[in-house]
C-alpha cells in the first residue's frame, strides 16, 4: 500500500500534467473500446437482420403474368411440413383531411396476406390483434398519421371510397416501409397490410393473387418442400419457384472498407496517447534526476527506483482505463447507433462488449507501459555524481538511425497495394519528424523575428532547445492532421465520382415502376406533360449459384434500339446498341461488382435458374452501372423473355425536357396514371441516398479521428507546461529585467502555435500524399476515385490545426505570465 500512495503523491505534484496524461489516456481507451463493440456489434447484428428482414421465408412461387389462380395456395397448403401465405398487391390514394397535402402525397401500396398472424409475416405487435380482419400500419406510419387503434382509414379506388378499421399497428418493418413524413411521402409511398379478400373484393380480383411465400417447418424438411413446390409449379403453366436467399455480399459488401477506417481512427487516440505518456514521463524523470541519486545514495537499487516510476505509470493506467471503459461504454452505444442508422438496419439487440473490453483493457495498460519503457530504462542508469553536478541543458539532437528507418518504412508503404500502408507510412512520418520540424523551425526563424520580434526569437530558441521533446508533440497533431485529410478529401471525392457515374448509367431522369405496364402506356407516357422521351423495360430478380451458393442478381432484359438513349450503363466496347445487337441468345454482360463476385473470367459461363430450369449463359463483356447499388447483369430483350420467362413489363425510364424539375415531372406522371405508379426514383435520389451513407460514415471516422487530435492538443499543452516548469526561474529574469507579461504570453503562444503550425502544414502534405497513395484502394461499391484535392477542404483543415495549437497554447501562456516574480526566482 506505501507503495501506491508514493506513486500517488508523486503524480499529485504535477496535477495539471497528470490529469492531462490521464485524460489522453481515457481518449484513447474510449475510442478503442467504442470502435470494437461497434463494429462487433454490427459483425453479429447485420446477417441476423437482413434474414429477418429480406428471408422470412424459404421460397417464392411467381407467375409470368401479373396474377395467377388462388387454387395454387390452396394445394401449397395441403403441405403440413410448410407454413404458406399468398399475396396481393395493390396501389391506391388515401382519403385524408390533411391540408397542403397533393395527390403524389397520398399513395398508398395495400397488400392483401392470406393471413397476417405467421411465422412468414412475423409482424412484431404493439398495439392490437393481427387476427381481426382490419387495417395493419406501422408505429411510424402511425404517428404521422395520428391513427390510434380503431380510427377509420379511406382510400380511394376505381370501385369507389373504401373504408377499412385499423386493428393493429406493428414495429416498422420491411414490408411495411413507409416514409417518415408527409414531406418524405412526395418520393415514397405509404404502406399498409390488409386481409387478402378485402383487396380481391375491392379490385374485383376474386380468387386472383400475385405471390405465394413459403416457410418450411424446419431446415430437415427444406429439400421436402422444395421438392414438393417443384411438383406443384409444373402441374401450372406461367407459375414458377425460386429459393429466397440473401445477397449478403450486395447489402454490405463495403462494410470491411469502413471497418477499416474505423479501426485506425479509433487505435489513432491510444496510439497517440502513447506520445504523451512518454513525453510527460521522460521529462518527469528529468526533473527528478537529483532526487534519484540521492535515493541511490541512501541505498535504493536502480531496480527499486524502476519499480517506483513503474508504480506510476500503472496507477495513471489504471485510472485512465478505467475511466476510459466507463465513457467508451456511452460512445460505443452512441457510435452503435449511428453505424446501424447509416446503413438502414433496425435492430434491437444488446452490445457485444467482449473483445472490446479485453482489447481495451490490454491497451490501456500495455501501451503507457511500452511507452514509459525508455524512461525508466534511464532512471536505473542516473548517475549520482553527474546529477548532482551542476548542468546547463543541452538541446536534444535527432538520431540518424531512426531518420534512416523512417524513410525505409516511407519507401515501403509505396510498395502495399491495401488502405494498410497508413500504418508504415505514419510510423515513418513519426520517426523523420524531427528532421522536418528542424528544416520548419529554420524557415520560421526569419518570419518570427521580422514580425514577432523579441518574443518570436525567444519562442523560436525555445523550440530548437528540447527539439526531440518539441517534435513529438507536433507529430502527434501531424498524424492526426494527415488522417483527416485523407478522410475528408475521400469523402469529397468519392461524392464526386458516385454522381457522375450515377448520372451516366441510370438511364434517363426517372425510373418509374408501375403495378403493371399495358400496352397503351407508353404512348401515354411520352404524351405526358414534361416528358421528352420514355421507354419500358423488363427487369427480373434471378436466382444463380456462385460455388454451390445461392444468391439473386437482377438481370434487365435491353433493347437495342433504345439503350443509346438509355444507357443503363457505361462500358468500352463501341456503343451500347452494337454489344447488345450482338449478344446470342446464351450470352450475357455483368457489371463489374457481380463480375468481381461471381469471380470466373470472360468467355466462361453463369448458371441462371430459368423458367425451364438451370441454363448457363457466357459471360461476354464487364460494363459500369449503378443500377441496383452496381450488382446487375444485361441481356437483349428478346433473349430475354425467351429465356427467364416473364412476359410482362413494369418499368419505364424517363428523359424529362429542360423546363421541368424533377419534382415536377414525378407529380405529371402520377397525375396521368394515379395509383398504378408504384415507385419514382431519379438519379438525384440515388445520390442523395449514397451520398448520405458515404458522407455519414466518414463523419463517424472523423469524428474519432477530432478525439486523436484532441490528444494531441492535450499534447500541446503538457509539453509547453513541462517547457516553463524547467524555464520558470528564466521567466522570472526575464520579468526582473523589464519583459512584460503580455511579452511572455506572446512567446509561450508563439511557441504553441509553431508546434501546431508545423504538424498542421506537414501533416496536410504526409495527408496528401496518402490521399494519393490511397487513390484505387478505397473502393465502395466498386467505385474508386481520381485523385484531386480540395482547396477549401485544405483551407478548413489548416484553419482547424492553428485553432487547436493556439487554444491549447491559452492555459501555459497565462500560468507562466501569472508566476509570481519571487516565486519564480526562489524556484529550484
């Protein structure tokens, strides 16, 4: 117990510095811990969700036409190994007292169930009972709304005014989407779940449905049930089955990119902390050179000594740690939630905590050990005799074999062909540094003395004085200024490089999916008001197998006397007419990410599930799109129906004329054919929708990498706190002979603000470089970027830089112009 209260009595003498090393500490340990559990959190959540959300059940039953006979569900059912339910889909327009609202607004997407109450539904009530025959809404929809259990809801149909009462309201779910206000209503519809023979009586579609799911009763009785729907399927011409599977790969294949990310920003905080503790420590022994000898003189061992200043930095780990789980618990919840709202997943499930506490435990306590392992190396090497002499401090000068090092790490990162090479680059950043801070301190001189005069000379003596010391401090804020360059300059770009490519392969200004397409319709559209030229086109999801997986990929069925105007999407084989005139029947073109998933080369074959059965197609040509988040495939439209079936259409692109806004066009069309529109979405969407996913994740990465530069504000200000310590009795001269206190504040600023204008302009350029070096390693959603850089993101950065070094350099400044003169002058 002695033991722990000398190491707390000797920390207590510094309280300032201590309290700062233990806060980069808590920093650092937070930002780990929160990391970690996030991202396991996520690791775990995720696949769980997209099967509850996109895979309640086992199997899909279709028709090549927009409705089959009900007779269909009827034999399904008489599988007692299978829960089955069929649906109805239908568009109509809500009848409510809502002012201001416009008819785009109030499209609503009723979906009949056979039943709502099963295993394949699995709508999670909150109020009410699935089994009455009455409305379905979400709680989402409900408080926009303001419906209640038992409210009345119209809607408008061809058959007249409809009135249905509301007899449950469920958790918002997939199925069930709607939008979360009636400003989001202009571009989404709403959503409600109704018995099926309400919708067959409404729509005069007695014994019609769309769509039969099929749930087996357990994993043993799949392939029984597979079997027996297969049976069923060819007993009925234009019916057929396709297993549900979940594109796990499509949903969140850029998730190990941005883990990626996270994991550096959130390890950059203990790692930079790192920094600090050596520094206080090793300036802390220092000053406690003759106090050591004379304990070596009364009989302390070095080993003794060692284990003294080892007490310390345990108690600071200790309480850093500590302290850190406790505020990184809150962070991780916080940061959980952001991860789970960017990326759309509703999940309610608890932290995994774990690996994030072990992780962080063993960093909070490994690394300020690692770090004070020099120092206290030198506390057992104190001479008695040399300390007790009396020395002038000697300026520290830079170790060539570190120099050297450094540029081999430097020279290394060029050759890692992975967002990795951040880690050599940053090591080798760290160990040049002082070289750099020397060449910037010599540049400096002149501009200081020219218009700081007597305070700028005296700043810059200072700085060159503990040179080693002086650096460490800037690197710490050059790294973290080198991140978040390259983080927002990534951000920046890939905004950029998403919209052009987005503009480029969408096919026009709008993409409408009707609830079915007839013949007229064309005609109609490119009659409407706004429209310059439109088109129909076939779309369906099919099933293929990558290494005896099942997944689904959307194949577009092209035409090529439209997709010129059209394009769907960007290739460099000639116009997009002639690779869709010359595609043979057995052929297809994938894009590049199904390409890359699919992982076979040009000229071999895919296997697709086809009406017929299996069929294999060669894969002919790679092309750029983004339809579909970039996961598709392209065949010509006649193959097309020939081969996968589907004999109806229900999507149209639209080019739109000059006068028109987007807005404008979308309420043209719906006012031309009402409720039949199903969805509208153009290009500005899809960019609004990416743009917000890549500009949130890297405010997330950001925002851990403000809490590094933190540290290194933290940084700042212990060492020009330690810098005035050992120079208080110089102050104190310095006010004797008639140097003012605002001549101090302004040389303990200066100094502050070289430090931090050092790390801030060579941190900007190492930020470049790896902006450059990174350019083709980040890719999301297949994309990449071209390298360039933003004045104005530099511009913020830089002003960023100054303010954290001057507001860091405020607290030193005013304690060493407020040191009483005779205090100051007693000081030993």
């Amino acid at each position: 117990m002695k033991q722990w209260q000398i190491a707390w009595r000797n920390l207590m003498r510094r309280k300032l510095r201590t309290f700062l090393t233990i806060m980069s500490i808590v920093i650092g340990v937070a930002s780990t811990f929160a990391v970690i559990a996030a991202v396991d959190s996520a690791e775990k959540s995720f696949p769980i969700y997209l099967k509850e959300a996109f895979a309640k059940a086992d199997f899909s039953l279709s028709g090549t036409e927009a409705y089959f006979s009900e007779e269909v569900l009827r034999e399904i059912e008489n599988n007692s190994d299978s829960t089955s339910i069929a649906m109805l889909k239908e568009n109509t327009k809500l009848v409510t007292k809502e002012e201001g609202i416009s008819s785009i607004q109030k499209r609503v997407v009723l979906t009949g169930y056979s039943q709502l109450d099963t295993s394949v539904t699995k709508f999670k009530v909150i109020e009410g009972d699935l089994t009455t025959d009455g409305a379905v809404i979400t709680d989402r929809t409900a408080k926009v709304w303001g419906s209640k259990i038992g409210d009345t809801i119209s809607f408008d149909t061809d058959q007249g005014v409809k009135q249905i009462k509301i007899t449950a309201i469920v958790k918002y779910t997939q199925e069930l989407m709607g939008p979360s206000s009636w400003n989001m209503a202009k571009y989404h519809h709403w959503a409600v779940a109704v018995p099926l023979p309400v919708i067959q009586d409404w729509f005069e579609l007695n014994g019609k449905i769309q769509n039969v799911l099929v749930k087996a009763e357990s994993t043993e009785k799949l392939k029984a049930v597979e079997h027996e729907l297969e049976h069923i399927v060819k007993h009925h011409e234009g019916i057929y089955m396709q297993p549900i599977v979940v594109n796990f790969d499509l949903q969140f294949k850029d998730l190990d990119t941005f883990f990626l990310a996270l994991y550096m920003a959130g390890f950059l905080g203990i790692a930079l902390s790192a920094f600090i503790i050596f520094n206080s420590l090793y300036v802390s022994v220092k000053e406690r050179k003759n106090e050591f000898a004379v304990l070596k003189t009364i009989g302390y061992t070095p080993g003794q000594l060692q284990k003294m200043v080892l007490s310390e930095v345990i108690l600071l780990a200790l309480i850093g740690t500590v302290s850190g789980l406790i505020i990184g618990y809150g962070l991780a919840t916080g940061l959980k939630s952001l991860v789970f709202m960017l990326f759309g997943v509703r999940d309610q499930s608890g932290m995994v905590i774990t690996t994030g506490v072990i992780v962080s435990i063993v960093a909070g306590f490994i690394i300020p050990i690692l770090a004070s392992w020099y120092p206290i190396r030198n506390v057992g090497k104190i001479s008695v005799i040399e300390a007790l002499k009396e020395n002038k401090a000697k300026s520290n000068g830079t170790n060539k074999w570190l120099g050297f090092i450094g540029t081999l790490l430097i020279g290394a990162s060029f050759l890692i062909d992975h967002l990795l090479l951040v880690l050599p680059l940053m090591v080798g950043i760290a160990l040049i540094f002082p070289y750099l801070f020397k060449m910037f301190g010599f540049v400096l001189k002149g501009i200081y003395r020219i218009f700081f005069k007597f305070p700028g000379d005296m700043a810059i003596r200072n700085l060159n004085r503990n040179l080693s010391r002086t650096s460490m401090t800037s690197v710490v804020l050059c790294l973290g200024i080198a991140m978040i360059v390259l983080m927002s300059s990534l951000n920046s770009a890939l905004l950029q490089t998403y919209e052009r490519v987005i503009h480029s392969s969408y096919g026009g200004n709008l993409d409408v999916m009707f609830h079915h397409i007839e013949k007229e319709d064309l005609s109609i559209l490119k009659n409407t008001k706004g429209v310059a030229d439109a088109e129909t086109y076939s779309l369906q999801f099919v099933t293929w197998t990558l290494n005896s997986e099942k997944r689904m990929i959307p194949v577009f069925g092209v035409g090529e006397e439209w997709i010129d105007r059209f394009p769907l999407f960007t290739g460099d084989k000639g116009t997009h007419s002639k690779l869709i005139k010359s595609l043979k029947q057995d052929e297809i073109i994938l894009d590049r990410i199904s390409f890359g998933v699919w992982g076979g080369k040009i000229g071999e074959t895919v296997t697709l599930d086809a009406l017929d059965g299996p069929k294999s197609f060669k894969v002919v040509a790679v092309v750029d799109t983004m339809k579909n988040r970039g996961y598709s495939a392209f065949m010509n439209e006649d193959h097309f129906k020939e081969s996968i079936g589907v004999k109806y259409e229900r999507n149209a692109l639209v080019i739109k004329d000059e006068k028109t806004s987007p807005l404008q066009l979308r309420e043209n069309i719906y006012g031309q054919f009402g409720e039949r529109v199903e969805e509208m979405w153009g290009p500005e969407d899809w960019v609004s929708v990416i743009g917000g996913t890549i500009t949130g994740s890297f405010s997330i990465v950001n925002a851990l990498v403000v809490l590094a530069i933190i540290v290194s504000g933290i940084g700042i200000t212990n060492t020009l706190l330690i810098n005035i310590m050992e120079r208080i009795r110089e102050i104190g001269m310095m006010r004797a002979v008639g140097v003012t206190r605002g001549q101090i504040i302004k040389m303990i600023l200066l100094e502050g603000f070289g430090i931090g204008l050092a790390a801030t302009v060579i941190g900007i350029g190492f930020g470049i470089l790896l902006l450059y070096m990174s350019s083709g390693l980040v890719a999301i959603n297949s994309l990449t970027f071209e390298f360039g850089v933003s004045p104005i993101i530099i511009m913020l950065i830089f002003l960023f830089g100054i303010v954290v070094s001057l507001v860091s350099s405020f607290t030193p400044s005013r304690k060493a112009a407020k040191t009483p003169l005779n205090e100051a002058l007693r000081y030993e």
